[in-house]
C-alpha cells in the first residue's frame, strides 16, 4: 500500500466511509446470501470489496443489529446464509442516506463555487 498513488488511496478511504452505506443500501427490501452481495458490490468499481472486507463487516452489522442472517437450504446445494435488513437498519440506512446526500450537496457547492465567492468568518 506504500506504493499507491494519492488518488488510489483517497478512493480506498471513501469506499472505507461509505461501505456499511453501501451494504445496507444493497440489503434494502431484499434477502441476499453473501456470495451474492459481494459479487453485486463487485459490478460497481467504487464498491468493489472481498470476502476479508464482506465478512467481518458483515458480522459487526448483525453485532450492531443492523442485519439479521438465515440459513437457508434450497434444493440439494449447500446451505446459504442470508442476511436482511433488520427495523434499526432501516433506520440507520435512512440516516446515513440524509447525511450522505447533505455531504455530497455540501462539496457539490464547495467544488461548483466561483473563486470569486466570499469565504465568511460566520460562528467565529
């Protein structure tokens, strides 16, 4: 990780921020074994994770009871263990969307504000 440029690094460290945003968003009104999930999360490049990171997160969202997981058979394969989407985590995933949408407002204005824009003292 020593060798990764700025850019890459800064983009591990949102992916870092927004992960349990981006499970529980995934999980929303669905039942989904984890194989599934990660390969789901895998489609997109700015959430693309592995099993190392799935997993232990996985286990931390049930520990919080923000999932809850099932052991489900079906047919003769092996048994899956799927996770949902518990009351607090509907919850918490209505929280973190609102901040995460004032956020990307927020640095929308910072990024789309003319040099020329006041910078106020405002609260100090």
């Amino acid at each position: 990780m020593a060798d990764q440029d700025p850019q890459e690094k800064w983009q591990v460290q949102l992916r870092k921020g927004a992960l349990e945003l981006v499970i529980l968003a995934a999980l929303r009104g669905r039942s989904v074994y984890g194989l599934a999930l990660l390969r789901h999360l895998q489609r997109f490049p700015t959430t693309a994770i592995t099993e190392g990171t799935l997993y232990p997160l996985m286990d931390r969202l049930k520990r919080d009871e923000l999932v809850s997981a099932d052991w489900l058979q079906e047919g003769d394969s092996r048994p899956r263990k799927y996770y949902q989407l518990t009351v607090k985590g509907e919850q918490k995933l209505t929280a973190l969307v609102q901040a995460w949408r004032q956020s990307v407002a927020d640095i929308d204005a910072l990024l789309t504000a003319s040099a020329s824009t006041e910078l106020s003292d405002k609260g100090s």
